[in-house]
C-alpha cells in the first residue's frame, strides 16, 4: 500500500547513492549498518494508511504526520526533538494568453520534509513541482550530499523559492500588460481583470511571505540539525526569498496604483460622457424653446403672421447653436 505514494527510495552513504531499488522497510533496517548513510523517500499524496507505516518507522510526531497527509498547512518550521519538519507552499504558473476577470494565474501546492537522524522524508501535494531534478542535481553534488538530510532540506526549500523567483517574472509581465491597457489611447474597463490579478498576487503573498522566518531560523545556527556546511547555502536560499518577497511587495503596490488609476479613469470617463450629454442637451433646448414658444397658438404673438418669420427663426435658432456649439469646443465639451 505504501508503495504506490513513494515516488523514490533511495539508501545514501557519504554522499553517494548505494545501487539497486529499496523500499522504505530494507531502507529502515539498513540505514544503520555504516556511518555515514541515510535514506531519503519522497512521496505524492499519500493517505493516512499509506504514510501511517512510514510515520511507525521513523517514529514522526502524530501532529507532524496529520499536517502531512492532510496538507493546507501555513509555511513553518517545526522541531520534534531530533526531527525538523518544515512545510513549504509552492507556486505554479498557469499559462494564459491575457487576464481576464475569471482568469486563474497561480495554483498553488505543499511540500513538507522531514529531516531527522538518518533520513529525509518529502510529501508532495497539488501542483508541486517534481522533485525528481532536485534529487538527480543533489546526487551530482555527493559533497553536499554527504551532509545529510539537511542537504535534501536546503535543496527543496532552494528549489521551491527558485521557482517563486520564475513566477515573479512571469507575474511581472501580466502587471506590465494591464499597465499598458489602463493607460492606452484606447476606452477600456480593466478594473475586474486588475481585482483579478490582485486576488492572484494575494495567494502568491500568502505561500511565500510566510516562509521568511522559518528560513531565517534555518539559518541562523541554532538548529544542531543543521550542519555549519548548509547554513551558507540556506543563507542563499534566505536572499532570494527575500528577492521575491520584495517582487511582490513592489507589484501589490503597483497593483494597487493601477486599480485606482483605472477607476479614477473610469470615474474621467463618465463625467466627460456627461458633459457632452450635457452640451448636446443644451443646444437641442434652443430649438426646443423657440418651437414651443411659437406653438403656443396665440391669436396675438410677435411675427406670427410676418412673411419672413419662419426663416428669421431658424436663422436666429442657427445662430445661436452654432454659438453654444463653439463655447462648448472651445472649453473641451465636445
């Protein structure tokens, strides 16, 4: 039952991956054999009975183990005596030709490690990443891997924030096209694509801000988990963290200007819509008014049977149009 969710087992001894496949239980009881060995297992979406023999084994918290398998966890870090738990929220980008007002632009996924005395145990869940790259780039490196568990939690906490830093670029260029649309030649209404874009930042905020005191405790040597050999590179992962954080922080803000510039827009827009509404009312009540004065049907009215009359009115009425007309060109009503 366990083996359809483990991804991968596999047996390390200084930083080299012994040959052959394994399963969680061999790895269990060879772990121990030589100095130097540890085994890492990486599971997808494993149940309660799937991860319940694993979390036997290796003797996991109970409170860890629930947060594991039944995920939509908050980004932390956790020590369980010997054991390091640290849950991570990763990112992924969905491809779209434009934004719209329904448009979905990041899915979301959780990833947690347990890195305790001898092994390291990664649980995948929605949308993350493979970490089959991670694992094959880590066993290219047997330096950094002879470290330990700890390596495999600098590599896929490195590899998470990587991939916060790509969806920042791509996230850039979504905030770029809705910028050039609010502030085209062109009469557009932007603003559900831009509260759109807005509720998209907010969940990526969500995964990654979160994760900056964890990865600072990481770092800051008071772990005996962590060897002094990966603090270095955790401090790495910390600054490009801090890089993305401060992307998002940049376009929450840019975000925000371009709504409000949008509506204020908008708000420019109807006004102008209101005063040539207003300016083309005003010169159809000049005709209006000499026609309703001279359709009263009074025996006794001013010119009323006068030869020339009728053309000195609409003469008059013309006049006085192309007058009110002019004013209002003049002043930008029409």
């Amino acid at each position: 039952m366990v083996a359809r969710a483990v991804v991968d087992c596999a047996l390390y001894e200084n930083g080299q991956r012994l040959p052959g496949g394994i399963e969680p239980a061999e790895a269990l009881r060879r772990m121990d054999e030589a100095p130097g060995r540890f085994v890492w297992i990486g599971l997808y979406q494993p149940t309660a009975e799937q991860f319940a023999e694993i979390a036997a084994a290796f003797e996991l918290h109970p409170l860890a183990t629930e947060d594991a398998v039944r995920a939509h966890q908050r980004p932390k870090l956790e020590r369980y005596g010997d054991t390091l738990f640290l849950v991570l929220k990763t990112i992924t980008y969905v491809d779209h030709d434009r934004v719209t007002a329904t448009s979905e632009i990041v899915d979301t996924g959780e990833i947690m490690v347990f890195a305790g005395p001898g092994f390291a145990i990664v649980v995948r869940h929605g949308s993350a990443r493979s970490l089959t790259g991670v694992r094959r780039d880590l066993e290219a490196a047997p330096e950094l891997l002879a470290l330990g568990p700890a390596a495999v939690l600098h590599a896929v906490a490195d590899s998470v924030v990587d991939q916060y830093l790509e969806v920042a670029d791509a996230f850039e260029r979504d905030v770029e096209e809705l910028e050039s649309a609010v502030f085209s030649p062109e009469r557009t209404d932007d603003a559900g694509r831009i509260y759109q874009l807005k509720r998209e930042l907010l969940e990526f905020k969500r995964a990654v801000v979160p994760l900056g005191a964890p990865l600072q405790r990481l770092c800051d040597g008071s772990l005996p988990q962590v060897p002094t050999g990966i603090t270095a590179y955790l401090r790495n992962v910390a600054d490009h963290h801090a890089q993305a954080r401060e992307r998002i922080a940049a376009f929450d803000e840019l975000v925000g200007g371009i709504l409000s510039a949008s509506i204020g827009r908008l708000s420019l827009q109807q006004n102008t819509d209101m005063r040539r509404i207003s300016a083309w009312a005003a010169l159809a009540a000049v005709p209006t008014l000499a026609a309703g004065v001279y359709g009263m049907n009074f025996d006794h009215m001013p010119e009323l049977h006068w030869t020339y009359g009728y053309p000195a009115v609409v003469l008059l009425v013309a006049t006085v149009c192309v007058f009110i007309f002019r004013a209002f060109r003049r002043n930008d009503w029409l």
